[in-house]
C-alpha cells in the first residue's frame, strides 16, 4: 500500500507491504522523499535494508546509520514523513457515515488499520520487537 502526501516540503510517501517468500513473508515500509538536485530518495526497512538515491543504492558510511543518510539527503527524519501522514484524513470506500475503524493483528508484529464496514486497510505498522 502506498500513500502520498504533498507537503511544503514535497511529496512525501510511505509505502507497506511484504517481501520474501509465500510461506514466510516479511513486512517492510518504505520512505520516499526528494532529495539533493530533485532526484527521490527511498530508504527501505524490512527484509533488507538499504538506501537508493535515484535508482542508485547508496553505500552508508561506518559509524552512520541509513537514517542518518536519509536525513542528510533529504532533510527529513523518517518519523517527519509519519507525522505528516498521520495528519492527512483516513477515507475508506464506505459510501456515507463515518468508517468503523479498528487495529488488527496481521503476521507477527504486523497491525493494520482496517474499516470494519468495507474491510478496507487504510494504515498499517510493524513492530520487530514482536518477533524478536
């Protein structure tokens, strides 16, 4: 699932789902927002994390973290890019009256954001202390 959102800043989006096989799917989110010289960076956390500036993957310096990077290219922190998204309305397919939202467990460490009315996943977190 990916969401956007324009900011005065840019367009900033987050974007769920799983990798890995069928049998033992992992969830990861990623952050994109641009970067020096316009080009979108992503940083992804999941499976495998790592850092692309353009279709690049960037190496990360010892002594540095992909987050660090990511703030350093684009100005922001990850949890900025959340802090908009949890500010933008939640509109499911429910046509008329308010949506029945609710938190449900997905896989281990996985929540979703879900209308009970439709059954529409509007947000979803991942908490890797859960299966740790």
């Amino acid at each position: 699932m990916s969401e956007s959102i324009k900011t005065s800043r840019g367009t900033l989006s987050i974007t769920t789902g799983s990798e890995g096989p069928k049998h033992d799917p992992y969830g990861f989110i990623e952050y994109h927002a641009k970067g020096k010289g316009g080009k979108e960076v992503t940083l992804h956390q999941g499976l495998g994390d790592y850092l692309k500036v353009g279709q690049v993957r960037l190496e990360v310096p010892k002594g540095k973290s992909l987050t660090e990077v990511f703030k350093e290219e684009t100005g922001l922190d990850p949890h900025e890019i959340e802090r908009w998204h949890a500010k933008r309305p939640l509109r499911c397919k429910c046509k008329g009256g308010k949506p029945q939202l609710e938190w449900t467990p997905g896989y281990p460490g996985e929540h979703f954001l879900m209308c009970r009315k439709c059954g529409d996943i509007l947000d979803s977190t991942f908490n890797k202390s859960e299966i740790e």
